[in-house]
C-alpha cells in the first residue's frame, strides 16, 4: 500500500463536512510531515496490532474465561512494573534526539546511552525483585497463590518491556517511522504463531513462553535499526561521557516516569479491586477481552502521536510557537475524525465482538461499549500529553494524571458490584474529568502565556533592531 492509496481511501471514507481538514493537512508542510510519519506507523502497526486481536480472541477460546483472566491480571502486574523499568526513556529519548539530533548530535548520543544504561539497570533490579515478591503478590494482592509460577515466568516481559520502549523512543526521535513499521510487521508476524500455538500446547504457559520470544525478537530487531539510524544521522552513542546528562533525570525523565507509574499503578490497583471480588477472574477476563479494543481503537492515534512528538519537540526547540500551537490543533482534529467512526461502529457492533470471544463473553458487551467511549475521550488528549512533553512541562502532566488515578480508584470503589463493566465505566469516568481539566485549564493556561511569552519576546527583539538602527545616528 502507498502512502497517496491510503489518503484517497481516508478522503472517501470522511464525511463530506470535514473533508476540508484533509485539503488544510496536504497544504501545509508539518500536516504533510504529520501525515508521512503516520503513514508508516500505521502500516507497521496495522498488521502488528490486526494479528495480535486475532490472537488474543484465538487464545480466549482455547483457554477459557478463567484462564484468559488470570493472563489479564498476570499482564497488568508485569505491565505495571514495566512501567518503572522504562523509566519514561521512551518519551525521553524521543523529544531529545528529535530536538538535538541536528544541532547538537554529541549530546543526542549521550542521551540515547544514558538511556540504554538506566532501563537495563532498572528492567534486571525490578525483575528480580519480582521474581522474590511473587508468592507474596500472588497471595496477599490478587488472592490467587497459583499463580505465582506464571507472574516468575513473565519476568522476561518485563525486562523486555523497557529496553523496547527506550529503543522505540530513540527510533521515534530519529522519525525512523519506516524502521519502526518493518520491525513491528516482523514481530507481528511472529507472535501469532507463538502465542496461539502455546495455548494449544501448554495454556496459559505457552502463551506467555510466546509473548516472551516475539518481544526478544522485536528488541533485536529495533537494536539493528537503532544502530543503523544513529550512523546515518552521524550521532555517535558515547558510553564514556553519558553520565553528563544524569540531570535530565530530574527535569524529564522522573516526573515522566511517575506519570506511566501512576497511570499503571491506579490500572493495577484498580484490576486487582476487580479480581479480589466473587468470580473477579472471569470478569477480568470479560475486561481483558474488552480491552484489546481499547489498544486497538486508540491505535491510530497512538501512531499520530509518535510522529508529532518529535516535529513538536524540533519546533519548540527552536521557539517557534505558533507552528507549534497549530500542529497541536491539527493533530486534535485528525484524531477526533479517525476515532469517532471507529467508536460509533463498534459500540454498535459490540454484542458480536464480545460473542466472537466464546461462551461466557456476550453478556459482556455494555463493557466494550464503555471502553471504546473511553478511548475516543483518550484520542483527543493525546496531542495535548505531546505538546506538554515538547515543551518540558513533565511536572504538570504529572499532577493532572495523580488527579485521574484519584477519581479512577475512587469511582471503581463505587461501581465495582457491577463487575468488568463497573471497572470500565469508572475508567470512562476518570478520563472524562481528566479531558475537562485538560481542555478547560492546562491547555488555556499553557497556550496563553506561550502566546504572551512570545509576544513579548518578538517585542523585546523588535525594540533591540530599533536601538540597533538609531544608536550609529546618535553616535554620529
């Protein structure tokens, strides 16, 4: 497929209304750059992204409701871990290697390095802390001892986990998005077989022995391309001096990780809420099953999102806002007409998408309708998270998510007797107060004294040129 086939099938599929929108993004050379990077996203995430739904549906009927529940609850354990292990390189690295890849490359490759360095630190501490808190996790937190020896057997994922986010994030800064397309097609391609062949072979244990070697697959994949785009950007990735840049840390890369970590938390916390109930495993399994399409609905914008982060990043570090400004705008509208089709059709196509899963899922389709709901308020306030990383606003991303996790946790307490649904519909109700706060506070607060910092600057400069002009005058 190329990039023109794809515009013309959008351009027919929109509504005639906002066709204009199409007309504005071609026009412009960061709606054209946009595009181009989404382009590839999307091809290499499509196949990636379409293979691993029919997996996990495949691995639901062959498993069970049960079964598929403990692998939800297994995954968000590791997930939450993961998050740490990442350390948020993965934004890090994306927003400094765009932003210094041309004027400062020295600098770029001691980023890419101090971040190589951290996650395999961080990934191999927390998987062995794992390996020894199992029993204990197991037991105490998810109330289902069994399952100790899968949560040890998952530890890889976790490693593997944050050396993937941070190698992705250097590939995103580079806009390798090509790159990031063959490897995730690649990894695609192998999961499918791996994860739907353990489950017919060994359950709940091949499906994750499969998870396991697809990511290892993909890590070595993005580590070959990496390499390749760092030499080809001449970006030198220097060991000896990388630790110049431990105050990065502190500026980004902390308040950036306690943001995943609060988000992963409050997931965690919220599912083990869920699980801890009478018959929590299957309606975890209900949730787990709904919420592939949640990935999947917020796909799109997920792959927009990567190819502004670093055109943000490359124009905020050149302070020009107003380019800036108008590609958050653009991207805001490009996600609400990708995601809003995708969320009406499936919200009515959501009693057979919960059938196709087996016995026991159909009653469950109120659940994906509130997920999709969900992820069509998450794909207008995707840009806007961005925009706050571009501009290395990372503590007020921070704050605004600890307020989500208090209103999560507080509504899942409330509606949680109504099972998967009740967990869906506190989640929907978090990310609605959440876009409230984003839309009506941080982005007036933001956008208005960017605009009044750069006025003032373009009159503190204008004023310079005068002197400049008068002061030979006056001298003679």
């Amino acid at each position: 497929m190329k990039a023109q086939d794809l515009r013309i099938t959008l351009r027919t599929l929109t509504p005639h209304a906002f066709r204009g929108l199409w007309t504005k993004l071609e026009s412009s050379p960061h709606g054209e750059r946009l595009l181009r990077g989404a382009f590839w996203s999307v091809v290499g995430t499509l196949a990636s992204r379409a293979l691993g739904l029919a997996a996990a549906i495949l691995a639901a009927r062959l498993v069970g409701k049960l079964v598929y529940g403990e692998l939800g609850i297994i995954q968000s354990t590791v997930g939450m871990l993961g998050t740490l292990a990442g350390f948020g390189m993965s934004t890090t690295t994306a927003k400094f290697v765009a932003e210094l890849r041309g004027k400062d490359p020295a600098k770029a490759g001691r980023i890419i390095a101090l971040s190589s360095i951290t996650c395999w630190g961080i990934s191999l501490g927390l998987a062995a802390l794992l390996v020894f808190l199992a029993p204990w996790l197991c037991l105490r937190t998810l109330a289902a001892p069994q399952l100790t020896g899968y949560l040890r057997l998952s530890t890889p994922l976790l490693v593997l986990g944050g050396i993937n986010g941070a190698q992705l994030g250097v590939l995103i800064g580079f806009e390798a998005f090509k790159s990031i397309a063959r490897v995730n097609s690649v990894t695609g391609l192998l999961n499918f077989p791996l994860v739907v062949g353990g489950a017919i072979l060994f359950g709940l244990t091949g499906i994750i022995c499969g998870m396991v070697l697809a990511q290892a697959c993909g890590c070595l994949l993005n580590l070959r391309a990496l390499r390749h785009e760092a030499r080809r950007h001449r970006v030198d990735i220097s060991f000896s001096s990388c630790l110049a840049e431990l105050p990065i840390l502190w500026q980004f890369s902390i308040p950036a990780v306690l943001t995943e970590i609060v988000i992963s938390v409050v997931g965690w916390a919220t599912a083990a809420m869920l699980v801890r109930r009478p018959n929590g495993l299957s309606e975890m399994g209900a949730f787990g099953a709904a919420n592939q399409w949640f990935s999947a609905a917020l796909m799109l914008p997920m792959m927009i999102g990567g190819a502004a982060l670093p055109m943000f990043s490359e124009r905020v570090g050149a302070g020009d806002r107003a380019n800036s400004i108008k590609l958050l705008w653009m991207s805001i509208k490009l996600n609400g007409l990708i995601v809003l089709p995708i969320v009406v059709l499936g919200c009515l196509a959501s009693p057979y998408i919960m059938r196709s899963y087996g016995k026991g899922f159909g009653q469950d389709w109120p659940t994906l309708a509130a997920v999709l709901i969900t992820a069509g308020i998450l794909s207008l306030e995707f840009p806007v998270g961005e925009y706050l990383a571009a501009s290395g606003r990372m503590w007020l991303s921070f704050s605004s998510n600890v307020g989500w996790g208090v209103v999560f946790v507080g509504a899942n307490a409330l509606l949680l007797r109504w099972g998967s649904l009740g967990l869906a519909s506190a989640r929907l109700l978090a990310y609605f107060v959440h876009a409230a706060f984003i839309f009506t506070i941080v982005i007036g607060f933001v956008l208005v004294r960017d605009r009044t910092v750069s006025s003032c600057r373009e009159r503190i400069t204008l004023t310079k040129i005068a002197d400049d002009c008068v002061s030979p005058r006056n001298e003679a």
